[in-house]
C-alpha cells in the first residue's frame, strides 16, 4: 500500500528508491538532493546536455571531451581567446564560448581546474593563426595548467598571451593585487576582448584591452548558504541560520568577516565603501556595473541592491552605464551575491556594448 | 572585543544588528534570510531598482507604481499585449515587458495576484488603438481583476480579447483543461503572441495565435525545496531531505505524488510519459522544449535534464527546436525543474525565433 503525505497517495517506487539512494547518498551518508544520475558524471553529462541543446553552435573536443569550442573555429586571422575552469559556476566559463566572446574552454571537475591536456586542447581549437591570448581567472591550478599549455603551444610556434582576472578585493590587499582570485570580473574581461577580437585587431591590442579591464575592475561578495559540491556530497562550508559571510569567495573561501545578517542596504553600502577605498573612482566618471546572484538568490533581490548601487552612484556624480545584472558567475545553488564595478571610457564603453551571442547571453 | 569565527573576526555591528532582527524575523521569529529592508516593500524597491536599471526602457505607472510598461507604449495601431500576476517568478511577468513581447504588466505582489486597478492602467498603457489582448495565466485572483479590467476597459471603447494559459498537466486532469494552472507555457505564449503584434497583425489573428499555443503547450514540474515568501516569513511548504514533490506548482502547490529522490533520467522519464500522454505528439513532429529552473537549481543540472530530453524525443523520432533551457519561470530561490513542451508548426517555430529584447530575454 502506498504511504500518505499529506493526504496525497506516495507512489510505491520500487528499484529506484535503492537506485536513487545508491546515486544521491555521499560517502558520508547524507543525501545530495540534486538532479543527477552518477554524481561522478555530473559535468560530463551536463557537457552531453549542452552539446544535445546547441549542437549547431558548439564542438566537444579534447580527449574526454573536456574541451567547448565554438563551431565555427578556428576563425582565419582572428586571435583566438581561450579559457578554462572548474565547474560549477555557469556561466562562467563555458557560458561565453561564443559570436563576440570567447573561442574555447577548457572544463574542469566542479571547483576544479582543467587539465593541462584540455586547455592545450582549448588553444588548438581557438588558433586562427593570429595568436591566442589565454584569458582566466587567478587561480594556483589553473594557473600552473595554462602555463604548461602555454610552453607547449608555443613550443609548436603558435604565439600565445596570457591575461589572467584577479577582482576579488577580499582575496588579497591592495597591495597584493596579483594574488587575488579572480570572480565576475571575469565577465567583463571575456565580453572586453572578445569584442576586440571580433575586430579582428592584433594578439598585442586584445591583450593590451583585455590587461586594462583585468587590472581596473574590481569585485566584492557576500555569501548566505552554502551549496553542495556533488562529487563530494556536503556542504562547503557551515554558517548559522541568521550569518552572512561579507567578502566570500566564488568556492565558498572564507571573507572579511561572518557576522549577523544586516539589511540589503547595510551590505550594500558597505560593499560599495569597500569598492571604491581599492577603485577611487572620481565624480564625473562613467561605471558599469555587475550585480550577480552566487545561484540561489533570487533576481527581485538583485533589483533591491540595484536600488541601492544606483542610490550611491548617483550621490557620488558617477554615471551607471549598461547595468548587468542577473546570474553571471554562480556557486552551483549557493544564496549570495556580488558586485563588480568596471570603470569605463568610451573604447571600453563600445567594446562592451558591441553584439555578441552566447546561448547564456545575448547583446544586441 | 569582537567574536572570532573560524579564525576570522566577526565585526562588531551595533546598531545594525537590531535593525537587521527587525527587518529579517518574522511574525514567527524566524531568520528571512534574504537581502531585504522591509519585508513588505519587497516588490517595490524590487522595482525601484529596475526602473533604475533600465530607464531607457521601463515606465513605471499605476497609482502605487504596480504597472511596468515599454516606454515606447503605446505603439499606435499594434495590438497591445497586457499581462499581469504575482511577484517572485522573474522572469516572468514583467521580464517579458519588451520589443517583439509584452506591452504592460500589472505587478502584485509576491505570489499574489495584481488588483483590478492595476490591470486596467496596464490595458490603457498597452492600447495603440489596434485593441489589446490580456494574457495571462489561470489564476482565479488574476482572472477576476483581469475580467473586471476589461469590463471597464469595453466600456471606454477599447477592444479587448482575452487567452488564460492553463498548461499544468498536474494541476488537472486532461479532461478539465480549463481549470488547469498557468506556468512554463505562458513564456511561448508571450513570445508567440508577442512576435505577432510585432507584426502588426489583427487582434484576431495575435489572439487566435496565442489561443493556439495555450491549447497545445503542456507543463510539468518538479519542487525539491521551498522558497520563502519574505511577507510570510516561512517556507512555502515543508518537505523531507530525501523527499520530491512531483506535479508542484509554480507556488508550491501540491502535486501528483511525493516521495523518494530518484535519478534525474528516471524523474524525466515520467516527466516526459505524462506530458506525451497528454499531448501525444507523433513521430515526426517538431517541438520546443523548455527546460526551466524554478530559482535554486543550476543550470548544470537542466542540463543533465535536458541530456535525458533529447535521448527520449530521438527515440520516439521527434524534432526538438530552439531548446530553451534556463531559469524562464521561477519560484524564488525553490530548487526544482519543469519541462514544457510545445508542438510547432512552421508558422509557430518563426514567430518563437522572431527576434524579440528585454533585459531578461534576448533573442537575435
């Protein structure tokens, strides 16, 4: 006889509920309640997903099929921009392989960087013969897996750059800009010298672009909720029902400071005073602006920080231009959200405006 | 002295943290932890910071500002299409509000329908004298205020038609399809009928279409947690950590059973038996697929989702068409999925890939 819930009958399930429960239950005996069928193929079947939905814009290469490569490259004479990173944080990065952005992306494991193979792989797939600029976000794997993919291509005699974001404010001081991770800052570096590229200019001016955005935007977050890494089944990290982790990283890397929840506006304009102490932005000057929900923040609250950015900027005699805001790079289903600022001037102005075209974002 | 956390220190907040308690408990004293500053100014300072956002697009209108309108409105002599509904599902409704979409939205709030009022100032801000078209979805709060507006809106002269979606296959049986749910569905029905008024088409003809298409679209979903409505202050329902709720509605409404978590291909799998036992479609058809996070979960598991689509639509040798696969219809920060599916022939595949903007929609 089936069980009741609530007045409603619970269908007998049989074989799927040991299915399920072999599937979903981590080694240490909690349930991981996601879609899934093998928690160890979580990417490769999202990447199976992704190929069967845009098979008209998108190739899978590399060995394991590891790599995202636009359909259309290799684009004669244009540079290529290759990337790459963990899983996990959709878009970013496969999500800006694309008209406009990006040529290729090597993909890692949830939270973990891609092998050195796929991001050689990556670079094969975007060399057009005009050089590939290597444009990712500072972390130590996928910084040690792009160098050696760098010896490698050129060794081949393919000329190669590299640019990598490091945004995260609370990552590392001012002073120590370089060790900073790199987060949605990303976003703008990608849509930056893709536009750039798409114009067919040299490896030397994507590059150049490409190392003004990296070194001029800067970013902040605050985490609420954690989110479950399902390869490893728990948690990333504890915190109580009424904490706010102010400063946390895009993995869950600890912040400034875990302390009561404070209201939108309270966080908000910390977050900004934090911002602009390492920017300094003057009055006068034009910003955009990324709000970005970590996953599970839902886009009405992302309009209430708004509300509140556009309230400072304006006290401030900035100019807010081209305000993106949604889920631009995510914590699978973490609650949070950051801020990312660009300062702009009327090259980077155009260049983000500039059409582009991924499945994940549209620019008309 | 501060407390320390993990190591860190947690910052001394003072003030702030009386007034966070305030703003973020409950009637029930239960942590909201949402960004918020007022529990029940939620959808206003949600729509302040749109309007802020997208100024160049938005008008704001209404006696309390509940009605978001193409600043283009009206556009004389196009068939204005007006919508309306609750708050906490962006995109929809007011993200469909935009070229080769929507005209006007009457907002309510969070999970509650707009009044009657609102939907009136929606219809006059849609009305370019070519008629306006109500579309919505079947809700009896919606459809009341919505019938009351068009009662006043024809005794001004307007001419007004009216398409309810109701594609929730669990909300009903088959055989009382009019008393079935609107969810998924309305985003093809706003399209469909969005890129007709493009057109300049009749009100017969955008009605006729956007009849067609609320016929034929079917609606499944699939809740694994709920949200949290921030007036209530309490999750929408209470489910088991190991526990699905197959069939929930767009507002956590009970569906056809609850019980174990099973694989994602195996919840597909009866996703997708349902909807083709209510549809039917043959071999050889063409159908777009919706696959919709409904806020929580990441777009890598669609994609898992959507690994299983294609596989079964190959098998029964059906055509699946410009797969939209994102967070289209959301319940806040809900974890779960539906699948829609709309049969299509060729008049409706070029009008769904007519090109169409808004800030949460683009399609080139």
């Amino acid at each position: 006889m089936p069980r009741k819930v609530g007045g409603r009958p619970v269908l007998p399930i049989g074989l799927s509920e040991r299915d399920a429960d072999t599937v979903n239950r981590s080694s240490a005996g909690r349930i991981v309640k996601k879609f899934l069928n093998d928690r160890n193929a979580y990417v490769d079947e999202m990447l199976d997903g992704l190929c069967e939905a845009y098979a008209d814009l998108y190739v899978r290469l590399g060995e394991d099929g590891r790599v995202i490569a636009r359909r259309a490259c290799p684009i004669r004479d244009k540079v290529g921009i290759a990337t790459g990173g963990g899983s996990g944080h959709l878009p970013v990065f496969l999500g800006y392989v694309g008209r406009g952005l990006l040529d290729a992306c090597a993909v890692g494991n949830i939270f973990a960087g891609p092998r050195a193979a796929d991001c050689i792989a990556a670079m094969h797939a975007a060399n057009g013969g005009a050089g590939v600029l290597q444009l990712y976000g500072n972390y130590g794997g996928d910084r040690m897996n792009f160098e050696m993919a760098r010896e490698s291509a050129e060794a081949e005699g393919i000329e190669v750059s590299t640019v990598r974001v490091c945004d995260d404010i609370a990552s590392s001081p001012r002073g120590s800009r370089g060790l900073r991770r790199g987060v949605g800052g990303m976003v703008y570096a990608f849509k930056v010298a893709g536009a750039k590229a798409e114009q067919r200019a040299s490896l030397a001016d994507v590059t150049s672009i490409a190392e003004r955005v990296a070194a001029s935007c800067r970013t902040i977050g605050v985490g609420l909720t954690p989110c479950i890494v399902p390869e490893v089944g728990k948690a990333t990290f504890e915190i109580e029902d009424d904490e706010i982790e102010f400063g946390m990283g895009i993995h869950g890397e600890p912040g400034i400071w875990r302390g009561h929840l404070k209201t939108a506006d309270e966080i908000v304009t910390e977050m900004l005073d934090r911002l602009f102490a390492d920017l300094d932005p003057m009055r006068g000057d034009r910003l955009s602006v990324l709000v970005n929900s970590l996953g599970a923040t839902p886009l009405e609250e992302l309009y209430i920080i708004y509300r509140k950015v556009a309230h400072v900027l304006r006290e401030k005699g900035i100019t807010a231009v081209m305000p993106l805001i949604g889920r631009f790079a995510t914590s699978m289903e973490m609650a949070g959200a950051s801020i990312t600022i660009l300062p702009l001037d009327s090259e980077l102005e155009a260049l983000l405006r500039a059409p582009s075209f991924t499945p994940f974002w549209s620019i008309q």
